[in-house]
C-alpha cells in the first residue's frame, strides 16, 4: 500500500481516519497510549504543510449524539501532546465541521467530534453508509489511513471514505502491518504465542489459525477455565463457556497431533468471589472447589510460562492472565509481561487489554518490541482474514 511519503500534502486538507477510542473517567482520559501512537502522522502531515483533519469514534454511542462519549477532551489532551492547537468541531459534517476545517492554515489541525454520532458510520445498508462517507470526503482532498484499531471494521470513514480520495497509510498503520506480516511470514523460531481475556469464542478463530503456526501456545485468564473443562476438571464458579467445549476439545486433539505444546494453567488464585478485595487461595488448576472461581493464575503457573517463553523468538501477546484492574489478581499478568521482557524475543503486544495491562502495572513499554494498538484488528489479521480498511487502503 502506498504511505503518506507519497502524498503531496502541502496546503491540502488531508483528512486522518485515527484511532483515539481511548478510556475515559467522566472527561479524565485515563490511558492516552491511542492518542500518542497517532501522534506521529498528524504532528509530520501538520510539519509538511497539511491542513489536517482528524477524525475518530469513541466508545459506542450508536448513531446517537451522546456527551458522555464527545472528543473532546481528546481535542485537549492530542493538543497537548502535538505543542500546537488542536481546532474542535463540535458536529462531524454539519455546519461546525465545514467552519472549522474552512479555517484551518497551512501546517493547523482540527479534531471532528466522534463519528459514530452519525448512523452512516456503522451502518449495514450501503447507501446510508456511502452517503455519510461522501459528506466526510468532501472536507479533505486526500485521506490517510491511520486508525489500526478500525480497520477490521467496515464503517464509512474506514472502507468508503478512502474510495472517494486519494489515499496512503500513515506511520501507525505501516508499522502496524510490517509487524503483523513479520508474525505471520517470517517467524523467527521458536514462535509462542501467549493467549488469555475472557472467553474463548472472541479467539475461536485465531486459536484454530495459530494450531498451524506456532510452536507453544500458553493459554490463561478466563479462557483458560473452559480449556480446563474440556479436559474433564472441575473450575467451580470460573468462567465457563459450555457451548465451546466440543471446540475446546477439538483444538485440544489438534495441538497433540501437530506437536504443538498447548500449555494450560497447574495451578490459579481461586476467590470466594469476584471482587477486588475477595478471600482467596492458591488452588490446584484441575481441583478447583466448587465454592471457588479462578481470577488469575497461580505462582507455579506463572513459572512455567515463564520457562516456556524464556527461549522463544518470536512472541505474540494478546489477553491479561487475570483480573489485572484488581491488585490481588494482578500478579499473573504482570509476571508473563515481565517474562517476555526477559526473553530478549521479539515480542509484540496484541493490543486492547493486554496493552493497557502493560501500562497500568507500570511496565516499560519499550521492553517489548511492538505494542498494538488494535487488539481485535491484530487478532483478525492472525486468523488470516481480510481486513476491510486494509483492503481500502490497498486499492
């Protein structure tokens, strides 16, 4: 796909599909590691000259105008990290966007307020969507594609808008790819792949996809209890999903047949219930009482991951190993994020959970070699489908 580098953007209105779906505490932004990945491409298309215009979703409004879920506080907070202002329009194609982007100098920046306020953006039907996209491609002259954690989304400023300009990849989205191409063709041995989060069914796809890949596949958090079933234990109050046994089973059978070294939990932190500051013990991961649900794994558990990553090349980490936003159940993400670190691998962070894992347990980001910022874009890519804004991108 052709990059940015290769727009002349100077006095050009260039509008950026970026990715600042980040978490907010009333207007507190609580972790800005989306709003400084995008950085990079607006703070070099403002340098060239552009007049930038930046658009993005937060949350899940639903086609609704929603407050709670306006940018913003982003508009302030991106500002802040660009040293420059950030011009905000408070409507995405309305009156407020065409005024604020009719204003913008050589070299400015302007923020839309959140796309999914309008129903085109997420919409089924092509023609509400394509109409939407036409309005939003009549703000800028050229698009550039940015927003790594919608491109496996197919929503109008992601797929339609880049069909109407001409188009490029920003710096996020090349080296989102150029990692992602890295763990899929030229994996360097031995491949690991470390699995956790909460249900099975949001992996069913990439887990089958990576049996033919990898070399070990570590699977913990809630996902794990499920695997546990399926191998005829008992995971008291876990989180369980019944209907995916016969899948679980399935993936079970095709590891052992391809060698592939599936490696599940020995032993969790087994809490009389889930809160942050629940009685709990260490318990046996195939004797888990009845009474017990299994938040996080245990010290031997955290150990033999630990062994099975140490020599690894190639690792590929996606999903917490426990309730991490509670400090009792925090111990096992922090110590398989530590174990990559040491690994000297080349590791990569799958975005979503895992990544805020590693910023709100204080972890050195540059410890890993990449850090997502696409969790659910990273995890379609591995299962080897065809990611929409990709495929925009590369027309």
């Amino acid at each position: 796909m052709r990059t940015f580098d290769d727009l002349d953007v100077k006095g050009r209105r260039v509008l950026v599909r970026a990715d600042l779906n980040v978490p907010l505490d009333g207007e507190t932004i609580t972790d800005d590691g989306r709003i400084r990945a995008s950085v990079p491409t607006i703070r070099t298309l403002a340098d060239r000259g552009a007049k930038v215009v930046v658009c993005a979703h937060l949350g899940r409004p639903k086609g609704q105008v929603k407050p709670e879920f306006s940018l913003k506080p982003v508009a302030v907070r991106l500002s802040e990290l660009l040293g420059r202002d950030v011009a905000f329009a408070t409507d995405v194609v309305g009156d407020s966007a065409s005024a604020t982007v009719g204003g913008l100098r050589d070299g400015e920046v302007a923020l839309l307020e959140n796309l999914r306020f309008e129903p085109g953006e997420e919409s089924k039907d092509d023609a509400l969507r394509g109409g939407f996209a036409a309005r939003l491609a009549a703000l800028a002259d050229l698009y550039v594609g940015d927003g790594f954690g919608a491109v496996h989304r197919k929503h109008a400023s992601v797929y339609d808008v880049p069909k109407l300009l001409p188009h490029a990849a920003g710096k996020l989205i090349v080296a989102e790819v150029e990692v992602l191409k890295r763990l899929t063709e030229a994996t360097e041995r031995p491949y690991v792949v470390v699995l956790g989060g909460a249900k099975v069914s949001d992996k069913l796809g990439v887990i089958a996809n990576l049996l033919t890949k990898v070399d070990r596949l570590l699977i913990g958090g809630g996902m794990a209890y499920t695997f546990l079933k399926a191998q005829g234990h008992e995971v008291g109050g876990s989180l369980l999903q019944e209907d995916q046994l016969d899948e679980v089973r399935g993936f079970l059978n095709e590891a052992a047949k391809r060698g592939v070294d599936l490696v599940l939990p020995v032993d969790v932190l087994a809490a009389t219930h889930f809160a942050k500051d629940a009685p709990h013990d260490v318990v046996d991961a195939t004797a888990i009482p009845a009474d017990r649900q299994g938040l996080d794994i245990g010290p031997r558990t955290r150990e033999l991951f630990a062994g099975k990553v140490a020599d690894a090349r190639t690792i590929f980490w996606n999903g917490p190993m426990g309730v991490f936003e509670f400090d009792a159940f925090a111990g096992g993400t922090k110590a398989v994020a530590e174990a990559l670190i040491a690994s000297g691998a080349f590791t990569v962070v799958g975005g979503g959970d895992s990544a805020a894992a590693v910023r709100r347990l204080g972890l050195p980001e540059d410890g890993f070699s990449h850090i997502s910022t696409g969790g659910g874009a990273s995890l379609e890519y591995l299962e080897g489908k065809t990611l929409p804004g990709l495929a925009a991108l590369e027309e």
